[in-house]
C-alpha cells in the first residue's frame, strides 16, 4: 500500500476507534505534566509524607477511642452546657 503520514494514521484510528465505542476520554482539568527541581520534589514529598502522618494519627486516635468506647463531646465551661445546671429564679 501506499506509505501514510502519522497524522493521516492517527486519524484513521481514531475513527476507527469512534466506530466501534462510545467512549470518549474525560476532559483534562489538571494542567500537563512539568518538571520540578530536586529541591522541589524533595520539599513536595515531605510535605505529604506529614499529611499522611497526620492522617494516620488521627485514623489511629478514632480507631483507639472506638475500641475503647471513649465518647468525645464538646466541652464549653462558659457556654450552654453549664447554663443546663443553673436554676434562674425571681427574687420577687
């Protein structure tokens, strides 16, 4: 046969592939991929590494409190909770 472009190639494929399937990749929303510098990658992974830490702290904390039937209510000294024990009465 005779040679085709990779353009021509590409679009035939891509036909071929609209005939055959109605999937259609999602639209991309994120910007293409860059490259980082060293320094930046480095600073980028240690700042997950801590979100993950603390994400597993705190999956950690609740899986403790619920094994150990611990409730954790809000404490307000000042606020609702100490106004429930307090009898208003009139001094008439």
């Amino acid at each position: 046969g005779s040679p085709i472009t990779a353009e021509e190639r590409r679009l035939r494929d891509k036909k071929h592939l609209n005939d055959i399937t109605a999937a259609r990749l999602p639209p991309l929303h994120h910007s293409p991929a860059k490259l980082l510098s060293v320094e930046e990658s480095i600073a980028i992974q240690i700042q997950q590494k801590e979100a993950y830490e603390e994400m597993q702290a705190k999956l950690a904390a609740q899986k403790l409190a619920e094994r150990l039937n611990i409730k954790m209510l809000r404490f307000e000294p000042e606020g609702e909770a100490s106004m429930q024990y307090r009898e208003v009465r009139d001094e008439d």
